[in-house]
C-alpha cells in the first residue's frame, strides 16, 4: 500500500504497535533539489514512528550530512540523539560506502558514505545476519591469541566457521542503472540501492512482517519488501513518486 501526503498526517492514522520494521532514507539538508526535513518537523516524525512500531521492531534510517560554510551540519547525530531522548535505542551504526565521492570537494577529503543507524525499540525481536565466506577457512581447529582484562595474554583453541556474519560497513554499488535496473526511478533525485533495502529487511524481519517507508520516494523499500515476501506500506508526499512506485511495484 502506498499513501500519498504528508507523512506525519498519515502516521498518525495507524494504531500504536503496527509496524515490524521501518527502512527509509529522508530528505537531509540540501543534499538533493528537494525540501529537506526540518529539525523540528523531525522531532514529531520520530515519536510518531516510535509509536507505531511494535516492540522489539527497528528504525533503519539513511541519513548524511550537507556541508554548509565550511561546516557538516551534524544532521544524522542530533536525529539519532534525538531517537535515543526520546526512548528508542541506538541498536548499531552502520556505514553504507559508495566506494566514490558523489560530491567532490577542494578542500577536504571525498565524501563516500551515508550512515544507516539502526535503532531499536527494546531488543531487536529479530536478527537474520548477511553472511560472507571467511578468508582462509580450513575447517581445522585453529589456536588465537587473546588478552584478559588485567593485560595478560592467554591462548585458546576456536573452530572458524565457514561463513561470518558481515561487518557493520557495506559498501554497496550504487549510481544510474545500478541502484535498480527500473529506470523510470531515477526521476527522483535521491534513489538508494535495492539491495541495501534488501539486506536490511533481511536482517531485521522475518517473512509476512509488515515495514513502513514513511518517506517511501520511488518505491525502493517496498519493492525489496515484496521480493521477501514482506507486507509493506509507503507514504509519499509527491504523487509523482507514488505514480513511479507503483509501476515499479507491478513489475515485481
């Protein structure tokens, strides 16, 4: 389901402890030719999503910062110190990295990464890591050295498994025709990679829960969701966007 309007107006339509999982990215500062996020707009935005998520559900939120006079804003730490004051967890920061800077800079050093903060309400009900191969997995015992508290070093023998859970930075290919292969989607000027959506509803929900997009765009979130067999809602402000998210959707 995709609802357009405001988000904040449309939240406030949902009972408390609806949503399984929220995975969006809102619009920060001036990054895009779009209206950003207003702090004190924020504020509601995340009560109302606190509201409505079920206990042991999280918030994965993608969210950087412009540069404005020489100086990064510092938008992505007030939101997350605010989703803290407010009663919400910071379950884990995560780093989603490009591997190149989208806006080169003279004066300091490329900026390649956006934060995922992963924040929780109470325990995380449900933790489905992305796994990798481990490098130079032998399947024999192996010996590792380790130290105690009081700085003595001590030995132990561990079996190394065959696959690790992932890190908390993913670098993700991300760009025109990589995020998706939907180009109509790139219309909007902020699209994030299915495959983050989709590791993150992975990781974090189970199949027939329900995720929320409050800032849903052209549909990313919910079109991962319906790949995984999760239920989805979106909330969109532009019809526009609703319109592309809804022919994306069809084509799933």
């Amino acid at each position: 389901m995709i609802l357009n309007g405001d988000c904040l107006d449309k939240l406030k339509t949902f009972p408390t402890n609806y949503f399984d999982a929220v995975v969006t990215s809102p619009p920060y500062d001036s990054l895009r030719s779009y209206e950003g996020l207003p702090f004190d707009k924020f504020q509601g935005v995340a009560r109302e999503i606190m509201r409505v998520l079920k206990d042991g559900a999280v918030c994965v939120w993608v969210v950087g910062d412009s540069t404005i006079k020489g100086s990064e804003t510092g938008t992505s730490f007030r939101q997350a110190l605010w989703f803290k004051e407010i009663g919400m967890r910071i379950h884990d920061t995560m780093i989603y990295w490009r591997g190149y800077a989208k806006f080169p800079d003279q004066f300091r050093y490329g900026q390649s990464f956006d934060f995922m903060f992963v924040f929780s309400k109470g325990a995380p009900k449900s933790f489905n890591p992305i796994m990798e191969p481990t490098k130079n997995y032998t399947g024999k015992p192996k010996v590792i050295t380790d130290r105690h508290s009081n700085n003595r070093t001590y030995t132990k023998t561990a079996l190394i498994r065959r696959e690790k859970p992932l890190c908390n930075v993913w670098r993700i290919d991300a760009g025109y025709m990589r995020s998706t292969k939907f180009k109509e989607a790139f219309k909007h000027p902020a699209i994030f990679p299915e495959k983050l959506a989709e590791d993150q509803i992975k990781s974090w929900t189970n199949e027939g829960d329900i995720v929320l997009d409050p800032f849903c765009g052209s549909g990313t979130t919910l079109v991962a969701a319906k790949r995984l067999g999760r239920n989805f809602v979106g909330i969109e402000r532009e019809r526009e966007y609703c319109e592309i998210a809804e022919k994306r959707l069809e084509a799933v």
